[in-house]
C-alpha cells in the first residue's frame, strides 16, 4: 500500500532522514521505534506532506505522492495524529471531527453528521461534543486527534505518539479503540515509545535510529535484536 | 445569567439595525455622514477580517483595492461615459482581476513578508494611479455635479441614498460572510484560522480557501472604494489609496474588536468612532491614544473585545456553530 524509497531529509548539514526504505501491505499494523531525535516525526511529515523531501519517492497504492500536497494525500487515504494534538481550538469537539469528515470527502455538512456523532461514539467523545477543543484536558485531546485522523475516513492511518502521557487504563481503553479500527481493514503505522502497548496492535516493528532504519521483523524479533537492545532499549548486547 | 447576557446582546444587534434602518428619516445630516463614515469601515473591516482573521492572510494592503475601485469606476462613469448601473459593476470587476493578479504574485508569501509585500504593491499602484492621464494626476479630479445629483438634487437627499447604498452593501457584506462561514467552507476557514498545519491534514484545501478569501474579497472592497468616491465626490491617490484610513484604522477596529470572529468588527467599529468623536480634537494624541490601545489589546488580550467576552459568555452573539444533534445553529 505504501512504498518509500531512499527517503531523505536534510536540514543544512543536520540529516534527519538518511536514505529510508519502507514498505506497508494493505492491512497491516506497523509500529516505528526510535530514541528521541531519530526522525520518527519526520518521517510522517514527509508521508503526509506536511515536509518536502531532499530525495526520493513516496507511492501510495503505486501512485507516486512525493510532491501531493496534504489535502491531496487525505483525498488518497491518508490520515494522521501529531504528538502533540494540533486541535482547532475555537471549534467544538464536534465540529472539529465535522472539518475532517467534509473536507477530504466533499460530503456536506449535513450528509457528515452521522459518521462524526459514529466516530465520536468509537472514540467515546460524544460526551464531549459541544465542548469547546480549547477546553480539553490532554486524554480527550489525545482522542480527538484520533477521532479528526479518523473523519478523513483513512485507509492508511499514521498515529504519532498517541498513547504517551497517558494512565495504564486509559492507554487500555485506547488499545480496544485502535483495535476496532485495525478489525475495520484500516492499515496502521503507529510510532510509539510504549512498547508494551505497540506491540499489542503492531504485528511488525521497524527501528529508526540516526535517520536510518536498523531493525525490520516481527516484534520478537526486532526486540531481541542485539543493535537495538544496545542502541534504543540500553541493554548491553 | 449568561445566557440573558447573549439574549440581550442580541437584541441590541437587532435594535442597531433597525436604528440604521431609520436613520435617513431619523437624523439630522452630520449624523448620517457620520454613520455612512462608520458603516464604511465597517465593510472594509469585516472583509479584511475575512481575509487575514479567517484566512490567515496578513495583507496590509487593503487599501490598494479601495484605490483601485475608486478609480475604476472614475474612469468608466466620467472617462467612457457609462451608465453609473454599468460603471459599478465594471468597477467590481476591475478590482476582482486586480485582486488576482496581486494574489498570483503574493501567495508564496507570508507574515511578515506578506504584509509588506502587500503594501510595496498598495503603494506602487498608488504612484502609478498619479501619474494616469486623465484621473487629474498627484492632485486628483472632482465628481461632477450633475453625475452627483443622480442621486439626489439637494444635499439632504444626496446623503440619503449614498447612506442608504452603503448600509446595503455592509449588510450585503455581512450576509455573504455569515453564509460562507456557515458553509462546508468557512468550516475550513474557521480551521484555518486556528491551526493550518492541522487544516491541511483535515484535508482542507489551505492554498485554494486562502485565494478564494483575497480574491473574492477585492472586489467588496473595491465596491466600497467607490461609494467613499461617492461621498467624497472626487479621487485622488493620497485619498482613494490612504494606507491610514483604508488599512491602519481597520486593522485597528479588527484586533480591538477581536480577529477571527464576527462581532469582532462590529464592536471595533464602535470603539473606534466613540474614540473618534471624543478625541479627533486633541490632534496627534488622538493617533497616540489608538497606538497605545492597540498595543494593550495586543498584549493583554489577543482576542480583542469580544474574546474577553466570549471567554464570559461561552458563545457568540452571531451563531455560527453546527449543532451535534439538530444541524442548526447554536
């Protein structure tokens, strides 16, 4: 479904994304590990449009998108959450989800109704939905990121982030939510510093480090493997 | 207790315009001057917050479309001799291509850049509008009477229509800009506004509403350049392109008033003539008085005027929200 070859980012000297090859099949649930500063986050900048690349193509469904616009990708399928939560702050919870599920589709506001009340109930907003995103404390903001990714009716949905800052039950609650979706036949590339809750929907890890991938395989795999034991976990080798 | 706030808020909205309504046959000349004065800015802030409070463009040169419009319609009613049914629309148009052709050479622009990029361009075609054959150069050229008496023979009666066209273009304005924001559109818009980055990942077409916002704005705001041509009754390139009148008091009346918002330029309009009226004497401290202001404004309240009160209120006196449940407004 989605095909990155030798993708790059430079800023000035500073190399964040080094040559990066990456492919995901339709359905499939992918988690992306990294230490801080490996380009994780850029990585979706540059899937989603938000980051021109230095080099290389990004293809979805082998149409080649490295220079589409954001808009253009939604239109593809392509749906994503920022780390941290970029919501519209003067809008509604439900208007919020409202901007997603017409905007992409071309569907009017009335026709978007009841798909966003749906995609607020999934992300148990609807008690939520008149309030103010402004207002929200960073657990509804977290699912509100979910729930606007989730208004563009994605078929491939890049989570960034999603479950950091949250309690043990409420990265529960968000593990059955993301299950829902992935049971749906969405395709989910999900980068994530809470292994244990990855590795509960990703069913292959990738590992970046320094602008580069360094581990590919199945969760078992990639976390018994000496280079990223030593380079992200810290555990000598 | 706030909701009676907003109820009463709403019924001062409603009495103002039916004073407006009234007021040719209500007030006595000066007032009506004043208020065609007032519903002027009015339109010019609303579109100009359409533009830079909705659409994120920060365009200080608003008030090259007020020239623009100005003289266009100078050159049609007395130069080509049309019909002034014909020049005004031909005058809209003129500015409508005006607006894109500025857009195509400022979209990649922005902040800072864009605000003075827009008033390099404001200023040129300002040079360029003195030095046109036919406008009456630097020292620009008077409306003739009889073109004038088309809308009235005697003074009174002049003020009366050119007032009573200017409340309908702000009231036009205002419609229009409540229809849009209403729309799948301004749902975009209102996204925008609040966060572009995660706009363009909401799949709103930031590049194509940013245009639609400049382009269609300029010929409003040109239409407004003529009905001030109107009341004035000649043009000139220091008048009809003012930066001060045409851009600087309504980036005033929009950031006391509150950006991104419709009430916003209603009560910025407000303060600003009160402020007028009490200070124009007192000379370059009135000028000082309405720095000052805006830097507190700026810095104590972002939101302006009806930010604070919104914050108060928790909605808006002019609804524009989509209700969960029943679609309508809230």
């Amino acid at each position: 479904m989605l095909e990155v070859s030798q993708l790059k980012k430079h800023f000035g000297a500073l190399k964040v994304i080094d040559g990066v090859n990456l492919s995901v099949a339709r359905g499939e649930a992918l988690g992306i590990l990294g230490p801080n500063g490996a380009g994780k986050s850029t990585l979706f900048n540059l899937i989603s449009g938000n980051l021109s690349p230095t080099a290389g193509t990004i293809r979805l469904n082998g149409e080649d998108i490295t220079r589409a616009s954001p808009w253009t990708r939604v239109r593809g399928g392509i749906g994503r959450t920022f780390q941290i939560p970029h919501p519209f702050v003067h809008l509604s919870v439900f208007e919020n989800v409202l901007v997603s599920a017409t905007q992409a589709s071309g569907r009017g506001i009335a026709v978007a109704r009841p798909e966003v009340n749906r995609i607020l109930d999934l992300c148990q907003l609807s008690h939520r939905s008149r309030t103010l995103a402004g207002d929200l404390p960073l657990l509804d903001l977290k699912r509100l990121e979910l729930a606007k990714a989730l208004g563009t009716s994605p078929r491939l949905l890049l989570l960034d982030e999603i479950a950091g800052g949250l309690t043990n039950s409420e990265c529960v609650a968000l593990l059955a939510i993301l299950e829902t979706i992935k049971s749906e036949g969405v395709t989910i590339v999900w980068i994530e510093h809470i292994v244990h809750a990855l590795i509960k929907v990703a069913t292959r890890l990738v590992v970046l480090a320094e602008g580069n991938l360094i581990a590919n395989g199945t969760p078992e795999t990639v976390m018994a493997d000496a280079k990223v034991r030593d380079l992200y976990l810290g555990v000598e080798a | 207790m706030t909701s009676g706030f907003v109820i009463f808020g709403r019924l001062a909205l409603a009495a103002g315009l039916i004073c407006l309504c009234i007021a040719p046959f209500a007030f006595t000349p000066a007032v009506l001057v004043l208020l065609t004065q007032a519903l002027s800015m009015l339109s010019l802030a609303m579109l100009w917050n359409l533009v830079a409070g909705y659409g994120n463009v920060m365009v200080i040169g608003q008030h090259a479309f007020v020239g623009i419009g100005a003289y266009a319609f100078y050159g049609f009613a007395m130069l080509a001799g049309l019909h002034m049914a014909v020049a005004l629309p031909a005058a809209m148009a003129v500015t409508l291509a005006f607006g894109s052709m500025v857009y195509a050479m400022l979209y990649r622009l922005r902040t800072a850049y864009l605000a003075v990029g827009s008033w390099v361009v404001a200023e040129t075609l300002m040079l360029v509008a003195s030095r046109l054959p036919g406008f009456g150069g630097g020292s620009g050229a008077s409306l003739p009477a009889n073109l004038l008496r088309t809308f009235g023979a005697r003074v009174p009666e002049r003020l009366s229509t050119i007032y009573i066209m200017v409340l309908a273009v702000a009231v036009l304005t205002f419609v229009l800009i409540w229809a849009l924001m209403r729309s799948r559109i301004g749902l975009g818009l209102a996204a925008l506004r609040d966060n572009e980055e995660g706009a363009a990942v909401a799949g709103v077409n930031t590049r194509l509403v940013r245009a639609a916002c400049f382009i269609l704005a300029a010929p409003m705001v040109g239409l407004v350049g003529v009905l001030v041509t109107l009341q004035e009754g000649r043009i000139s390139p220091v008048a009809s392109f003012s930066m001060l009148d045409w851009t600087i008091y309504v980036l005033f009346i929009v950031v006391i008033g509150g950006l991104g918002s419709l009430e916003g330029p209603i009560i910025g309009t407000l303060v600003f003539f009160l402020l007028r009226e009490l200070l124009q004497d007192y000379g370059t401290l009135y000028l000082i008085t309405l720095g000052a202001i805006s830097i507190l404004i700026v810095l104590f309240a972002p939101t302006g005027l009806w930010g604070l009160a919104r914050r108060k209120l928790g909605r808006d006196l002019i609804p524009l929200t989509h209700d969960p449940k029943t679609g309508g407004a809230s």
